[in-house]
C-alpha cells in the first residue's frame, strides 16, 4: 500500500490493509473459485487500479481539525506535512516524506538540488489536492 493511499485512508476512515493470513485466506479462495470458474471474465487492470472514491464527499479540514483537538502535540496540519502525518499517526521522518514525494510525482533530481523545505512545501500541495482528487473537501487556500 502507498503512503498517500495510507494517509488518505486515515483521514477518511477506511482501514489500512488486511493482515498477512487474511490475505493468504483470500488469496486461496479466489483460486479455488477461479479455478471452478475458468470461463468466468476477469476484470480489467484498468478497472482494478481506478482510485476508490467514497460515496459522498469527506470533509478533509473538519477532520483533521478534530484529530488536532484530540492530538497531545500543538500541530500545524494546515501548511506542515510533516506535522499532517504526525497528526494521522503516520511516520513523518525524511525518508518517508521523500518516498511519498517520489510516489506523487516529484523528481530524485529536485529532491537533490531543492531541499527538503522547498519538497516539504511541494508535497503538503499535492497531499491535498490528491484528497480532493478522491473525493475529500478541501478549503481552497490548502488547495493553492
């Protein structure tokens, strides 16, 4: 599972991936069905990784407000991504930020020559307009 789908799945409530056996299980039973089931039609890879948008729409800001009632640090979510993952409860060190940097579409190259507070600024932007991509509320100054 990505960081961002991680990230994402925290703010709007779905929960992160099975464990290990359940998946196991899963996998197991979707072969025995296959293989009960050869002519049946597979589904598309297109189909498979089109993003899962919830059904209605998912206040980002009113969520992450309530998280930072209830969170013990004074976090500023709203402009810091590091401070946006700690609140989620996700890990917000370098290496994190900068694999979730690369997956979201910015280069090693600028990672090199810019920084980390220019690709921290960066990755904030795109963290939020990639959850209103999939269906998140976001206020338009988070946006900009």
């Amino acid at each position: 599972m990505s960081i961002f789908s991680k990230l994402k799945d925290r703010i709007f409530g779905k929960k992160e991936e099975a464990p290990a056996a359940e998946e196991a299980v899963a996998e197991e039973a979707a072969a025995e069905e296959g293989a009960a089931t050869e002519d049946a039609p597979t589904p598309s890879p297109a189909a498979e990784a089109a993003p899962e948008a919830p059904a209605e729409p998912v206040d980002v800001a009113a969520i992450l407000t309530e998280m930072e009632e209830n969170h013990p640090e004074d976090l500023d979510w709203k402009r810091s991504i590091v401070d946006l993952m700690k609140l989620v409860g996700m890990d917000s060190s370098y290496g994190d930020r900068k694999e979730l940097a690369l997956e979201l579409g910015y280069s090693q190259a600028d990672i090199d020559s810019k920084g980390s507070a220019e690709m921290n600024m960066w990755l904030h932007k795109q963290v939020m307009k990639k959850l209103a991509e999939n269906g998140g509320t976001v206020p338009a100054e988070l946006l900009d």
